[in-house]
C-alpha cells in the first residue's frame, strides 16, 4: 500500500536526539529543563527507573495539568506510560499507536537500550509528501464544528468544551471568525497563574476569573484555509506556525477544523481500511482494563459498525475514555467519547457510566440517536425534493 511505503521503517523517521529523565526526579528540576532550553516545550521527556529501564514519557503539558506542587511532587506520580516500538518496525504502526493511544511521541528501543524518539510532526511531514498528500481537507476535516461568541465566558466555553469532548473552539463575532480558544489558552492564563500563587510562587501574570469573556484569552489571528487545501500544505502551514490545529473558510463562512490528530487518523486508516469499512480504535490514555472486558468492549463497537456501516460507509471510529475519582464498590466512574468520522457523516456519542462497559453503551446509546436524526433529517430532505420535483412537472 502506497502510504505504508512512503513512511518507511521507524528508524527512517525517528529522532536519535532525545532527553532522559529519572522517575525519582522532582517535577521543579524538570521544569528547570524546559525554561532552560535544554528541552523544548513540545518535547516529551523519556522516563527511566533506577537502573536505566524504560517506564514512559512526560511532556511539560502533562506536569501543568496535574496541577501539582512541582517543588514536592515527582516524576512517577505524573508521567505518562506508553507503548514502545522497534527500529525495524513499519513506520505506520507509530501512527496507529499515537491515535489509539492518544499520545504524540512514543521512545524506540532495541534491545532494551533507548535509540530514538517518533514525533508525530516528523511522521505527518513523511506521509504527505506522497499522493497521500494531495487529499484535500475537506474529506477528513470535522465540518461545522461548535463555535463560541467573543463575549461569551471562559467558564462557558470550558463547559462548551467537556460537553462536546473538544479542546478547542472557533470564536466567532456574529458569524464571522475573530480568534480560537484551547484548553491550552486556558490552562495557560487561568489556571497556571493560580496555581502559582497557591504554591507561593507570585511571579508571573494575575489570574484571569472565569467569568471573563473569552476574547481576552483567545489566540489571534487564525490561521485558515479553504476545504480544497491539500493536506500537504495543510500540515506545512501547522509546522510553519507550530499549530495543531486550522480552521477551514468557504465563501467566508467556517466550515470546518482539522487537526493533527485528524490527519493521523487518516493515515490510520489508509493502513487498515482495507481489512474494516469502519476502522474502530480505542484511547485508555494511561489507564488499565481487564483483556476480556476490553475484547467484549471491541465486539460491541464491531457490531455498532456492522448495524450503521451502510449509512456511514467507510471512516473512523475513534473511542476515548477518561477516568474520574468517584468510585462505586471499586467500580470507577468513567467518562467515554465516541468520535464517528465517515463519508455518511460526523457524530458524536458522549456519556458516563460506572466501569468501561457501561460508559461505552450510555455513548453508544447518545452517538445512535444522533445516527438517527441524521438519518431522518436525510430522509425528510429527499422526501422535499420528490415533493418539488412533482410539483414542477405538474406546473409544466
């Protein structure tokens, strides 16, 4: 398959130049690292116990999200586990990993020595630059995605933002675009500044209250693009900008978003389209399940395929769970996203339930009546357009 050829083997695209870090270490050392250039900000740092032995990898954005006193707190109580690959390896199967396991840099290694790093920058700038990357955007970006007024809230647009399971959102004056807000804007300006001062450290700017507008936290200008943007020029502009994401114009008005994260899973799927119309992956992020549960979990989602795979047609359906403390007789409470991307259209199935299983079949439940709706507003409209068509042969 073309796409499998241009990316190569792991070892043609992985970076022999990476940074390794104790899991003993504190988290303020680590930070030291990354305001001291010696690591750069969208670096993950490879994590290794006492005798050298790979465990993980922690970015900066892992240790700001856990919101913990870095000066007391260390590096195994926040890095990330992740899978690991061989340099012989189909450069493919970094992607595959990335998307199911919801993770931008995965460590190398041969023979129990770490030899590299994959970045998923370096395996989007391989894969375009064959005819994979003449697709044009439009046939993988989210179409019209939700938007937010300038005026509105960041306490609403986080809101916004956890009940559609995004991390960022177009903002809009009336209907035109005047900037984007991402969690990351957020974190950046609302929640580190707060962090500092309950940690004793002043510095930096004043906490901004939630109920500011999110025009004063927005990113701006936007960086957009038009539905027939190769996704080679594409993932140019984001390395240019060093943005994750673009935002798609047509005629002036948005019509959708694209992300790295959408491109990957293209690239997912021109590997594994063959072999499944719906190509179904999971995200556990750093979480264990139980390998029955987990097949019973895959069995579900391939029958959900199988039901709908006429109307959806070939796409990805992308599942994502996050867990929450609560716990009930040891059963977690967990959070479960259903992103459904095909050519019969884009759905999204959110819910939560006590236990994978559960919260899988409450998204499933959401994601199917938003199936149908689709389904029957399709039918209405062709229904109007019989309707019309008789009437104008009457008039005639």
């Amino acid at each position: 398959m073309e796409i499998v050829e241009r990316v190569g083997k792991v070892e043609d695209i992985m970076s022999r130049t990476f940074n390794v870090v104790k899991e003993d270490e504190f988290l303020s050392k680590v930070i030291g690292m990354f305001k001291g250039g010696k690591a750069k900000p969208t670096e993950a740092l490879i994590v290794v116990d006492s005798k050298g032995s790979y465990k993980g990898v922690l970015t900066e954005r892992m240790i700001i999200r856990s919101r913990l006193d870095p000066k007391k707190t260390k590096v195994k109580a926040v890095y990330r586990p992740a899978p690991k690959l061989n340099p012989k390896d189909d450069a493919i199967e970094a992607v595959i990993l990335m998307v199911e396991n919801d993770i931008k840099h995965i460590p190398v290694i041969e023979e129990d020595n770490i030899v590299g790093l994959v970045v998923d920058v370096d395996v989007l700038e391989k894969a375009v630059k064959g005819d994979f990357g003449l697709k044009l955007v439009k046939d993988i970006m989210t179409k019209e995605p939700k938007v937010i007024e300038e005026r509105a809230s960041i306490a609403s647009a986080m809101a916004l933002m956890r009940e559609e399971g995004i991390s960022r959102l177009p903002v809009v004056r009336g209907d035109k675009l005047v900037g984007i807000i991402s969690i990351h804007d957020i974190v950046e300006q609302v929640v580190l500044p707060r962090d500092k001062i309950r940690f004793g450290d002043f510095a930096g700017d004043k906490p901004k209250p939630l109920s500011n507008p999110v025009k004063g936290v927005m990113t701006k200008p936007v960086i957009t693009i038009s539905p027939n943007t190769t996704l080679r020029d594409a993932v140019r502009l984001m390395l240019e900008h060093n943005i994750a994401s673009l935002i798609i114009l047509d005629k002036g008005k948005i019509a959708g978003i694209v992300t790295k994260t959408d491109i990957l899973s293209a690239i997912a799927q021109e590997k594994r389209i063959a072999k499944n119309r719906l190509l179904v992956q999971f995200s556990f992020n750093r979480m264990s399940i139980d390998s029955t549960e987990h097949e019973r979990m895959l069995a579900d989602m391939e029958s959900f395929a199988r039901k709908y795979s006429d109307h959806l047609g070939e796409g990805v359906i992308t599942v994502y769970f996050k867990q929450h403390r609560e716990k009930w007789r040891n059963v977690p409470f967990i959070h479960c996203r259903i992103m459904i991307k095909s050519k019969g259209g884009q759905y999204v199935g959110i819910s939560n339930g006590w236990g994978f299983s559960h919260a899988l079949q409450n998204a499933l439940d959401h994601a199917e009546r938003q199936i149908l709706k689709g389904k029957e507003m399709k039918r209405e409209h062709r229904f109007a357009e019989e309707f019309i068509n008789k009437m104008l042969e009457l008039w005639h």
